[in-house]
C-alpha cells in the first residue's frame, strides 16, 4: 500500500470507524478490486487515489441509518459498493443476508470472488433488477442504491421493496432536491435528507414510503393536495422531505 493510499484509508477509517475484522475483511475487498480493476472498469479511474474516502466510508455511511437490520438487498452493485462494505459490516451480525444484484456478468464475477475472500454473507444475483425484485422483496430489511438512476427510475426500480416495508438507503449527488421535485409529479413520498460525510455535495436519501400517485393526483393536481397530506400525518415531497446532518 503506498503512501497515499495508507492516508486515505486512516482518513476514511476515521470518518466511519469499524472494527479490526471488519477492516480486515475491506482490505481484502479493495486489493481484490485493485487487481480486477486493470481489466475491469469497476470504479471510475480518477477516484482510485481515493477509493478509500470515495468508495469504502461512502458506503460505510449507510450501515448506523439501517439500525439493526441484517437483510439487506443492494441494486445494480458494480464495483461493490455500497453492497460488498455493507456486508463486511454485516458479516459480525447473526442471520446477515446480504443480496446484490448486478447484471454485468464480469461484475458479477468480481463480486462474487470477493465474498468469497472476505467470507461475506452474499448472494450475487447476474440478473436485471425488473426480474428478480418482486420475489426478492417479501423481508428485505433495507434497499440500496448507489448511482444507479434518476429518482423517479429508482423509485419504480425499488418500489417492490418499499411496499413490503423495507427502507430504501440511496446514495445521491447535490441534486437531490431536484430529483425529488421530479419524483414528486408521480409518487407521494416519505423521505429525509441526510449530509453525506465523505461528500460535500453528496447526500443520503432515507426512504421510508413511496406509493404512486393516481391520475386524479398527479402532476398540477398533486400539489393543491400537499398540504392536506401532510397534515393527515404523511410525509409530501415539498411539505415532508426533512433535511439535516448526518448521525452515525
């Protein structure tokens, strides 16, 4: 590990501490996608200086805003995150059951190979997200996504989860406010803005609920509603979206 890459890590490692084996389960993470990565585009070349800090605590960052939950299904996984560090995390719980669907089969691969190194509780799914998320819902504890798709993609791609109860754990950029202006023309929903910790522009979106809108509600007409919504206790894009610092 060179100089910079051993600064990195401690920066990360301070911004979202874990334990020694957890740790030690990321680094056979990272060496495995710095090999892989030199025939495989799993991460964005630039960012490799700091995979770390980009990477590793980007994804750590979700793990305390999921409480105690041990199923967990992470969308269009890539490169592993956040799935294969939320697993490193989740390998000291009992029952963990991680599952990370990603339909690129060299990814897949990688994934795999790499759950098998760090001895994660993973199940790596080679399949489209539209054709495994219903049967993969019933359960699911929380679903994850990070640079996947619009919000309004992500919520009709997740919404099989969210309907059964699970909370969906998105990792945004600094246009998340206009995603969910977007996401608010078709879908009433029960969200919190979270600060990224590693991302001065990036954000944690928490959703709670997602349930499309009617054609009676949608578009102009949703809004004339907002109000009464919110005050019949849902949460509204608008009137609902709470925002704040993150709390590990």
């Amino acid at each position: 590990m060179s100089k910079n890459d051993s600064s990195d890590r401690t920066r990360a490692l301070s911004l979202t501490p874990v334990s020694r084996e957890t740790e030690q389960r990321l680094d056979i993470i990272v060496a495995l996608l710095e090999k892989w990565q030199r025939t495989i585009n799993l991460v964005a070349a630039a960012s490799l200086p700091q995979l770390w800090t980009r990477h590793v605590a980007d994804s750590l960052q979700l793990v305390p805003l999921a409480g105690e939950a041990t199923r967990w299904v992470d969308l269009g996984s890539g490169g592993g995150f956040p799935g294969l560090v939320v697993a490193a995390v989740l390998a000291e719980r009992r029952d963990a059951d991680v599952t990370l669907v990603e339909s690129d089969s060299r990814k897949a691969a990688f994934l795999r190979e790499a759950a098998r190194l760090a001895e994660l509780p993973v199940t790596v799914l080679p399949s489209r997200i539209e054709q495994v998320a219903a049967v993969l819902a019933p359960g699911v504890e929380v679903v994850s996504a990070r640079a996947l798709a619009p919000l309004p993609r992500l919520l009709e791609l997740t919404a099989p989860f969210l309907a059964q109860g699970a909370t969906g754990l998105f990792l945004k950029g600094q246009d998340v406010d206009n995603e969910l202006t977007q996401a608010a023309k078709s879908w009433r929903i029960e969200a919190e803005i979270r600060a990224s910790l590693t991302d001065g522009g990036g954000h944690v979106l928490i959703v709670r609920n997602a349930v499309p809108l009617g054609p009676d509600t949608a578009g102009g007409n949703r809004s004339d509603r907002s109000s009464d919504d919110t005050g019949s206790g849902g949460s509204s894009v608008g009137k609902g979206i709470s925002q704040g610092g993150h709390h590990g």
